[in-house]
C-alpha cells in the first residue's frame, strides 16, 4: 500500500471530526489492521493509492464499520464512571401526557403530539393517521417542537388530543 504523500502513520494529522477514533486506533494498537482495512475498502476503486482524503473520510463516514471490524472499544470504563455521575445530577424528563395540550404555546390545532428518538417532542396539526415513526423520528407535516421529554419508549410516544367536554 502507498499513501499519497508518503503518508506515515507517525506524521498523519486526522481531520478534527475523525481524530478520536483515529487516536482509539492508535492507542490499541490496531494501525496494521486499520492499514490492512483500508487497503480492502480502497482496492475496488484504483487499488494501488490511498489518500489522506480517503482516510479522513472512513474516519469521519464509515466509524461504526471501522469499529467493528478492529473490533475496537470505545469508552474507557473511567469515562463511564463519570459519566454515571452527570446523570445523576440531571433530572429525569418527564412522559408525554395530556397536559401538553394544555401548555399556553400549544397550537389550537393540534391533534396529536409524539417524541423523536432524540427526545425532542412535537405538536402535529395533521391527521393523527398522518404521523407515522420513521427510522429515528415521527414523520409529518405541520410540526411544531414543545421541549424535551423522556425518549426510552419514544416508538410508542404518539398521544392523540382527547376532545374536553364544554
């Protein structure tokens, strides 16, 4: 394999957004199999060069792939100690009831609201049959963000506006 430039990896400067895996290669000792990676991810296109561009990109665009086929860890057991101990400072965010419907910000219109994966939650205006889940998020138009809510069974967020008796 031939890195353009002569690239070593003594001298590679990652890009920024690539850095911290290209450092958990380093630091576990996986530059060969990462070298060895790349020459199979680079040889159906010229199969002789590789670029610093090209591995800017896996770093930045492939790291789940890159990840498991090192099989890298990626946390420090310390990282995750303190961790634990943020969250326990945190309140915990509340489910999506009712009552947002009740909030003063709450268009007269909405029918339904729902959280993302994210956590992120929405009013919807539509049809409630027109808010569907997509891969990480509620699909539809005429969506109007409330806050931050409990996400762990955001699938099952979708609440449909009950009519009030007047």
């Amino acid at each position: 394999m031939r890195l353009v430039k002569e690239l070593t990896w003594d001298i590679y400067e990652p890009h920024p957004d690539g850095a911290e895996l290209f450092q958990r290669i380093r630091e576990q000792g996986k530059l060969q199999e990462f070298e060895n990676y790349l020459v199979e991810c680079c040889s159906e296109d010229d199969g002789e060069t590789v670029s610093e561009i090209d591995v800017d990109d896996i770093l930045r665009f492939e790291e789940d792939d890159v990840v498991n086929a090192l099989g890298l860890y990626m946390f420090d057991d310390d990282d995750d100690d303190d961790d634990d101990d943020d969250d326990d400072d945190e309140a915990p965010l509340r489910k999506l009831d009712q009552s947002v419907f009740d909030d003063p910000n709450c268009p007269p219109s909405a029918t339904c609201a729902a959280v993302d994966s994210d956590g992120g939650a929405y009013w919807y205006t539509c049809d409630p049959s027109d808010v569907c889940a997509c891969e990480y998020a509620w699909g539809a138009d005429a969506a109007r963000y409330i806050g931050e809510y409990d996400a762990s069974d955001w699938r099952n967020s979708k609440i449909v506006r009950e009519k009030k008796d007047v």
